[in-house]
C-alpha cells in the first residue's frame, strides 16, 4: 500500500522534528480520520529511523491493528516487535533488548521494568497513542492512570511524542480541600513537561479541508407520552431532592451554599449531607438514566423496585419509542450501526429487528471475536444494522455504515463526539424524549461539542434539517 502525500501531515513531520531536535516533548492533537497510524509510521522510518522507539497503544484490539498496518498495509518497519500480556518476562526482555521499535501496552511495558529497569537506557523516543487516556476522568489526588503515574517517572529522560484525537474536554481533581474541574491539556502539560502543543489550528491552512468528512448529526426527538411522564415524574422527584440538599446546607453551612447553588453537581461530593439524602439523590439520577437509555421492559422493574405505583407501571408500552424509532430508521436505511449504554439494550434491539427480518450484527466487552464480527457487518450486501455497547465500539471504525444511531447520550462531550466520528463522516442521529430533561441534556452536549469541535460536524435539530 502506497502511502498518500498530504501537505498537513508533511508540516506535522517537520514540525516534530524541529521540537524534538530542541529537546522538546509534543503533544499533537489529530482529530479521528486524520492518519495517525500513518504519521507514526513516517515519524519512525523518517525522522527517527535510527533511534530507539516505543510505542504505546491503549488497547489489545488497537495493539493488532497498529502491527497489521504497519507490517503488512504500509510497507513495514526496521526493527520492529511487539510484547504482549501473557508472554514471560524473559521472553519481554529479549524483544526490548533486541528491537529498534517496541509496540507495547502500558501495563505490560511497566511490569517488565519493574523486574527490568536496566531496559530504559537506549530508549530515546515514546510515543503515547491517544495520549487523553492516561488522564483519570474524575481522580483524588492520583490524576493520572495505573501504571503512567510510574511510566513517566520511569523514563523521565526520554522524550515524549502524545498524540490525540480530542484534547479539549475537562477532568475532576478532588483534594483534601477542593474539587478542581482541570482542561486535560493544562494537565498533559504539567505531567509530561517542556511539551510544545501542535493542535489543528496550526496546520488548518495547509491541505486538511480537502481530508476532513464532515459528519450531519441531527438531534432527533421521539414521542413517546408514557416514557415522558415517567421521566417527567423522576424529574421532578430529584429537583425536590436537589433543592432539600441545598436547604440543609444553606442551614447547616451556610458559606458552602452559594458554591452549591452554583455548581452543584460539582461540590456535592464536597459536602457534609446526611448520607440518606445523597443515596437517594443518586438513586434517582441512576433510574432516569435507566428510562432514558433501557428497554420499556427492562426499566420498569427498576421502576417498580424504587416504589412507583404499579398502576402506572402496567400502562408503560412494552416497546419503547426509542426502540420502536430504531427500528424505523434501520427499515430506512441500508447499513446502520446503534450505539447504546447498557447491554440489555443491545439485546433487546438485536432480537427486535431480528424479528423484522433485519440481518444483525451485535458486539459488546463479551465477544471474543469483535473485529469478525464487524468484518461480517462491513461486507453484509443485506439490509443490516451492527448493535454496539460501549466496550464492544471501542477502537473502531466503520466507514461503511450509512447511519449512526446514538440511542442515548453520556454527559461527556469527548465520548459523544467520539462515537459520533466512528463512521468518519456520514450521518447521525442523537435520539432523545421529547418534553422531558433529556431534551435539555442532549442540546447542552452538543452545543459544547460544537463549540470544542467545530471544524467536521454540521449539526441539525429536526425541525431545522434542510
């Protein structure tokens, strides 16, 4: 496979060049589909053909893939080996020692220096695929991910090349005294530091329009009165919860209240509540969540189990809006891919558009051969929909599905637009209840994605789709 010239990834090389030949670390942010497999190929048969080089990969499925491509798709690498979980650490050993380029996970490189800290010494170059991930989403005091906290202490005097997707979105820091909402580039930066920034500002003049496929997302409400109220009765149960939390902290602590009633989500973990409020406070976040992302059938023995009233339990539709809108849109539609949260959901629409004579493809952290299974999906010539949780969308792409179905949304504007970009450009669709505060939750997300990611998506509400 011949490798294709482009005029932004030649500015990325030379720049990284120039900043590691000043002993700078890089971190470089490269949005999903633009050839990150691509540019570390060139970075080690160009700028670091005769340098010692490891690369980092998050993931086993992502490990694979990143050998297979650059052994077979890109024309090879000199000197290039893998170490993998469940090899002895003598046979590691021998790889590292042995090998110019070592594509590794971070767990299985960190175990081996543990026994074998002699390895660092030649090492001069680590390259951190999606280099976000080492970051703790929400962390006390440990900001960083088992085992970078010891990786970065480990091999301090090399340098570093991060590379990310997305580096725009915030992470929670909790203190002995604070909860700090932190940006996670500020944080990349003091964690691996000297680290000059290369983000798609910098190269958006060069050829990387003529490369980038947009994605058409529509915000797409369902109808469905019987969810509605049911939300719309949770709703309302955890504003008064909400507002009996701030009450007894404005009596009880009465300079932590404004804090409160500005962020509140923010500084509850913070506070001293009676314990019985919060557990329930959450309770009832967890069960909307239920309703707003399971299967009719499946929420309401939660619903029941909470205490609500079994007469309104026995009106609920034994096919959800959302489902009965998946199935709509998948009649519509020749390849679709659904993503949701929970497995009972995968199942439940697996069996649904079975039964509509859909051909499906499901995946989720259960099946052991994933990338077959989308393979199959990939090469369907039938009218077919590939159902997803979140493990089982990990580390992929599908260019070949016609829609995206987001069944229900995540509160993180990263993962939203992660999933959005997994079909790397095309269309998508954000499913939503009408009348309810999921609705005010799915403009909220988008608006911040739009606001961080503005240069591959276009977005529509329904009303506004031309």
């Amino acid at each position: 496979m011949s490798i294709e010239t482009r005029e932004y990834q030649d500015y990325i090389v030379e720049k990284i060049s120039e900043l590691v030949c000043t002993k700078n670390n890089v971190i470089l942010e490269l949005d999903c589909g633009m050839g990150k497999r691509v540019l570390v190929y060139r970075l080690l048969t160009e700028i670091f053909k005769e340098k010692k080089v490891v690369v980092f990969l998050q993931t086993h499925s992502s490990l694979e893939e990143t050998i297979q491509y650059l052994k077979e798709e890109y024309g090879g690498v000199e000197g290039l080996a893998a170490i993998k979980s469940g090899s002895n650490a003598s046979y590691r050993k021998y790889i590292i020692a042995n090998n110019r380029v070592i594509l590794t996970l971070p767990t299985v490189f960190s175990n081996t220096l543990q026994k074998f800290p002699e390895l660092t010494d030649e090492i001069e170059i680590c390259i951190i695929n999606e280099v976000d991930q080492i970051i703790r989403r929400v962390s006390h005091r440990r900001v960083l991910c088992v085992p970078w906290n010891k990786i970065i202490q480990q091999m301090n005097d090399k340098v570093f090349i991060g590379m990310s997707g997305t580096l725009r979105d915030d992470h929670l820091v909790l203190d002995e005294n604070q909860l700090l909402l932190r940006n996670e580039l500020k944080t990349l930066i003091d964690f691996i530091p000297k680290s000059a920034i290369i983000t798609i500002e910098d190269f958006s003049d060069t050829d990387l329009k003529e490369y980038i496929r947009h994605t058409e997302v529509t915000i797409h409400p369902v109808i469905d009165e019987k969810t509605a109220e049911i939300i719309q009765m949770l709703t309302e149960q955890i504003e008064n919860l909400k507002n009996e939390i701030i009450q007894e902290v404005k009596e009880t602590s009465p300079k932590d209240f404004h804090q409160l009633e500005r962020e509140f989500y923010q500084r509850l973990p913070l506070l001293s509540v009676e314990t019985e409020l919060i557990e329930k406070f959450n309770r009832l976040l967890l069960l909307r969540k239920y309703v707003y992302s399971m299967p009719a059938n499946t929420y309401s023995n939660y619903l029941l189990r909470y205490g609500i009233d079994e007469s309104i339990l026995r009106n609920l539709p034994k096919i959800s809006g959302k489902e009965a809108e998946v199935i709509n849109l998948v009649k519509q539609t020749q390849k679709t891919t659904i993503l949701c949260s929970f497995l009972s959901t995968v199942d439940s629409l697996t069996a649904l558009l079975g039964k509509q004579g859909i051909t499906t493809f499901k995946v989720t952290g259960k099946i052991k051969n994933k990338n077959e299974i989308i393979d199959s999906f990939k090469k369907s010539k039938e009218k077919s929909a590939l159902i997803l949780s979140p493990i089982g969308e990990r580390d992929i792409d599908i260019p070949q599905t016609d829609l995206i179905v987001v069944f229900d949304l995540v509160n993180s504007p990263k993962t939203v637009y992660q999933k959005m970009k997994r079909s790397r450009g095309g269309k998508v669709i954000l499913l939503f209840y009408e009348n309810t505060s999921e609705k005010k939750k799915v403009k909220r997300v988008v608006s911040e994605i739009a606001v961080r990611y503005p240069w591959s998506l276009i977005m529509y509400s329904n009303d506004e789709k031309r």
